[in-house]
C-alpha cells in the first residue's frame, strides 16, 4: 500500500484491528466469547482487514463455552506450569527484547509514549496496573493512536504527529513484542487456547510490521538505537 492510497476509512479500519485484538487478549469476559462464538469478531475482523487489503480471519471454532475460553488464556498467559505464564503477555518477561535495558528502564521508555498524550497509569479496577508494556495496553495505545491520526485527517490537519508516533511505537515495541509472544507460543505445548486467539497471536506481529511499514512510507523510518536522544527530546518528533 502507498502512501497516496491511506485513507481515513484505512485509519479507521487500523484502530478497529488495534481494539479488536486488545478485547481478544485481554482476559476473557462473557461479551467476549458470545462476539467470538456468534462469528461477531470475526466478521468485524474481516471487515477491517479487507479495507486494508489484507486476508479475511478465517472461520474458526469458537470455544465451548466461557468457562473454556477462561481456562485456556489462563493455561497459556497467566499461570502455566508452577504458577508462571507459558507465554507472558509482558513484555518485560522476555529479555530479548530488554536488550540490555533494566525491566525498570524499559517500563519508563514505554511509559514516556503514554505520558507524552496525556494517558496516566491505570489504577485500581482500571486495567492491567502497573503493567504498561502488557500487551492488551500497548493494544489500546496504538488504537488511541490511530484515533488521534483519525482526527487530524478530519480536521484538515497534519497527522504527522500521530503517525511518527505509532511508527516509533511500533518499531520499538508493539512488533518485538507480538513476535517474541509468537516465537514463545509456537515452542509451548497446546494448552487449550481458544483457535480465535491463538490465530491473532500467529497473524498480529506480521499485520503490525505491516503498518510500520505504510507509516514508513509517508513519515519515513524510525531513527535508529544510536540516533535516539533522552526521553524528552524524543518526544518532540511527535510534536
């Protein structure tokens, strides 16, 4: 795709797969699995895919019930063998990707995105707490992201901001970390994850390295490790 051919219904249908696969791995709630067992998520899926061009989400069995879909995220994200997750939906778990850094470190780079638009750890009942390179939230953030874009496009505006914002978070973390989570699923024995789920898990990195690239094309590419300033001048690309 070109970057002539980006549009606001493409914008629009990117933030839908960005909130679509935040509620398909975030855990499960009954809202979830009746949209997932009614064919819903994936006719929404398929809709937003296809006005990217993209392949339609095939049809898949849904799981038995909600008590099922519970017990399969919780086998494979939250508890596993002695109580720790087979495939960690953090991204601090995996060490690859702190490349070097510290967890505390890694927390903060990933924390000065959300701060620089406004968004405030969550607390409490408000999400995954203290947890902002959990997955689900980064999710959330790049589909924030998107509806941001969305708006400048309405506007009339520059959406510059936006867009270098989501290539950077992209680049820098949404793609590691779906891969990682792939590569960590795919040596894991079957724990009875829904068939829905475990097909984002397989689709996700390389749908998302997708849109890096579109935002490639029209903002140009995400500086590299050595070119980064501190945290604060970072920030004023998005400006």
């Amino acid at each position: 795709m070109h970057t002539q051919s980006v549009t606001t219904e493409q914008v629009l249908a990117r933030g839908s797969v960005f909130r679509l696969a935040a509620a398909m791995l975030d855990y499960p709630l009954a809202e979830t699995w009746q949209a997932l067992q009614e064919g819903r998520m994936a006719q929404a899926l398929s809709q937003a895919m296809a006005v990217q061009g993209e392949a339609a989400w095939p049809a898949l069995p849904a799981s038995s019930d909600l008590k099922a879909l519970e017990v399969g995220y919780m086998a494979t994200f939250v508890q596993g063998r002695r109580g720790r997750p087979q495939v960690p939906l953090v991204a601090s778990a995996y060490d690859t990707l702190l490349a070097g850094d510290t967890p505390g470190r890694y927390l903060l780079n990933v924390q000065a995105f959300y701060r620089h638009f406004g968004l405030k750890a969550a607390t409490e009942d408000e999400g995954h707490v203290d947890e902002p390179d959990h997955l689900v939230t980064m999710l959330e953030f790049c589909a924030l992201l998107c509806h941001l874009e969305l708006q400048e496009l309405e506007s009339g505006r520059d959406a510059g901001s936006p867009r270098r914002a989501l290539r950077d978070f992209l680049t820098r973390y949404l793609v590691p970390m779906a891969t990682s989570l792939r590569e960590r699923f795919n040596r894991e024995a079957d724990q009875g994850l829904d068939a829905n789920l475990a097909c984002l898990v397989q689709r996700l990195p390389d749908w998302a390295d997708r849109q890096r690239e579109i935002l490639e094309h029209q903002v140009g590419p995400c500086p590299q490790a050595g070119q980064r300033a501190a945290a604060g001048d970072a920030e004023g690309m998005w400006d």
